[in-house]
DNA sequence: GTCTATAGGACGATAGAC
DNA sequence: GTCTATCGTCCTATAGAC
C-alpha cells in the first residue's frame, strides 16, 4: 500500500546514507595517514581538507569539529582492538593458551596500526579526551583479559593471584612494555623480527613463570 | 701589568656570562612547566615569552627557535638521567644490587621528571629531532647498564646471557614498560605506591630469575 | 638585551551563496 | 553538500629603535 511511497522516499535516503558513510571512514582512513607521517598530534581540519581535496568547510558537515575526527578514530580504534581480541581468544582452547593468544594477536594489532595504538593507549593529543561513548569498547577488553586470567587460574595453569588486579597490572605492564619500546624504537620492526616485538613471548613466559600454580609469589 | 685593564673588562663579561646562564636556566625551567600543563609537544615561543614575561623577540637571543629549546631540555634530560644512574649505582656494591640501584633511581627520577622523561623516550614532539650532541649521553647510559649486567654476570649472580644484547633489551623492555604504564594511566602516582611503579622491584625479580645463573633460558 | 611593530602564515570555525 | 569569503586567534621569526 505505502511501499510505492516508501521506496521512493527511503531508497534515496539509503543510498544517501550509505554515501555519507563512505565519506566519513574515508575521512578517517586519510586521518590515519596524516597522523602516522606528521605525528598522532599533527592532525588537523585543515591538512585532512587538502588530504581529501575538499574545501575546510566541507569537512564540517561530517565531523563538528577536529576533537570529533579524534573522537571517531579512538572509537574505531577501540573497536577494532577488541574485535582482535575476541577473534584472538576465540581460536585458541581456554585457559592459558587463549590468554596467549588474545595477547599476541593485540600486540600484532598494536604494531600494524600504530597509529591507533598510540591514540588509544598513551593518549599524545594534547586537550583530547575520548568521550565515554567511545571508550565503552575498552572496559570489554579489560574484562575478556581478566576472564581469561581466571580461566587459567580455574584450569590451574597459574597460581590464584594471576587472576587478581595486580596481576592484571603486572601482565599490562609487561604487554605494553614490548609495545611501547617497539613503537618508540623499532617501529619499522615487524611482530616476528622486530627487536623488541621478538621477546613478546618471553615476557609472557616471565608473567606465567611468576604466577605458575603453586609459585609463592603474591 | 695589564691585568687592572684585563680586570676591568673580564670581571664584568663573567658576570654577564653568569647572568645569561641562569636567564637561560629559568626560560628552560618555565618550558618544563609548559610542557607539563599542556602536554608535551605544547611547547610555543610565544607561550614561553608569556610565562617569561617578556616580549617573544628577546627570547630569540637565548634560543634561536622553538626547536633550540626542545634540543635544549633534550640535553638536560639526558645528562641529568646520567647524573642520576650514576650516582644510583655508586651507592650499591658491584653486580646486580648496583644494577638495581641504577634503575630505580631512573625509574624514581622518570616518575619526578614525566615531561622530561617522554621527551628523552618516546619522541612526542612532532617534527623534533635531537642533536647528535644532545644525544651524546645517552650511549654512555646504555654503556653504564651494560657494565652493570656484565659485573653482574661475572659476580655469578646472572647467567651469561643476561649480558647479551637481547638481555639488555628485555631489561629496557621491562623497566619502561612499567614507566610507560605509570605516565599514562597513573602520572600521579608516587613510585613507592604507584599502581604499576610499585610492581617496578617485581619486574627487575623477574629478569633476575629469566636469567639466573645456570637457567636454561637462551 | 629589551622593547614596538610587523611580516607572513596556519589554524578552527562560521556565514551564506549555489 | 559543495563552494567562496572571512573572522579571530595563534604562531615563528625578523627589523629596527632605544
């Protein structure tokens, strides 16, 4: 009955819609870009402009301001980071082997877009503050990492104090302690050679040999 | 002989050389302070004249851009971060308690000096590269490190491929790892109680027992 | 070494025509 | 949604008087 009108209405406003969501990632693909050759600060409304040969005040229908295009990106970037996450531990069998590999396949993540990486996890834009919208994806994460602590420690692969926040603290500190050196000082390194990216391994097996069940460490 | 003639040119240059000196110490001091408010790459001349309470022109007779400044502080950083290994490991006996000594006095000094620290270790200025000059200490701080683990070795209080250079870099991998956690989710903390500071002593057992003397680890 | 004045440019963002 | 034009602000750096 109304479908005729319907369609004639809504087909156009799908097509619309579906354009302007283009537009948009590419906006952020190219922001990507900006960001990895003038730095993660060196965005701006300005330079993204030129990068997609459009006029400054174009841009403003897709993002309101320069914090949203930061916004937008931390979003996608937390996003993609527990896709990889869950796409990490789903193929691997509970316990200490899925831990391993939700945390090999973040720090392959972390070095193949470190751009996002650094946006996400050392916050280097001067004045920006992720909104809590964006930042929802990264309490997932944190809790697929701590449930995979516990199953380890329910398997009895680590001792109980694996699975409490110090461990969680220790075993952060030490992921990101690979990722933080490799990005600082080998960022043209790759996940298997990479100087510092090669011992991502071997740090998990310190983290694993201080919390072996029955260890005394607290 | 000509020395009331020397006198009365000398005695007045030394006491503007030293004018000038402490003039350039406080523009440095100020820019700490800048950078520490408005993030690390926050940095402008115009700004430091502001905080100076002078015009931008007389500051370009103490540095000739921005970037003199940022190699300036790069300096300081780098040769107060010797200073301090230095002295934290020559108040501890030779092998791994002076290994231990010198890095948690970098580890305290990194905690107290956060502005200088990410400048010297994860270049978050855009477009800032430090001079060859400025980097000169650096190299004899991986020297000294490097010292230390091979005394250590020797002492037999390590096996000897903790004196390797990939020993080296899981020890740096360790120690900034929680440095890098520390700036960016906890910069408040103090080092003795910090969230991930406090796991600093843990993080050094750790290499400790990878490589314990007779441990099998490669 | 200090200042005033200024050149010359980039940036964020908006108004309003089409 | 695109553009031209523009405002206001901030910046680096220099010229030249005092």
């Amino acid at each position: 009955m109304t479908a005729p009108a319907e369609r004639d209405k809504r087909v156009p406003l799908d097509r619309r819609a579906r354009r302007r969501a283009e537009t948009i990632a590419e906006i952020l693909d190219r922001a990507v870009v900006i960001m990895s050759d003038d730095g993660v600060a060196g965005l701006t409304m300005s330079g993204l402009a030129r990068a997609m040969s459009i006029q400054p005040p174009s841009l403003y229908k897709y993002f309101p301001s320069v914090n949203a295009v930061h916004d937008a990106l931390y979003r996608r970037g937390q996003e993609e980071n527990l896709a990889v996450l869950r796409a990490g531990m789903a193929c691997a069998e509970p316990g200490l082997p899925r831990l391993r590999s939700g945390l090999t396949a973040l720090g392959r993540w972390a070095v193949a877009n470190p751009v996002l990486a650094q946006l996400l996890f050392w916050r280097p834009v001067p004045g920006f503050r992720p909104s809590p919208d964006a930042f929802a994806a990264a309490d997932e994460v944190v809790e697929l990492l701590r449930g995979g602590l516990r199953d380890a420690v329910a398997a009895g692969q680590l001792g109980p104090a694996a699975a409490s926040e110090r461990g969680l603290t220790l075993l952060s500190a030490l992921h990101f302690g690979v990722l933080s050196q490799h990005l600082a000082n080998d960022p043209g390194g790759d996940w298997e050679t990479g100087t510092y990216t090669s011992l991502h391994p071997t740090v998990l097996e310190l983290f694993e040999a201080a919390f072996r069940a029955g260890a005394s460490r607290d």
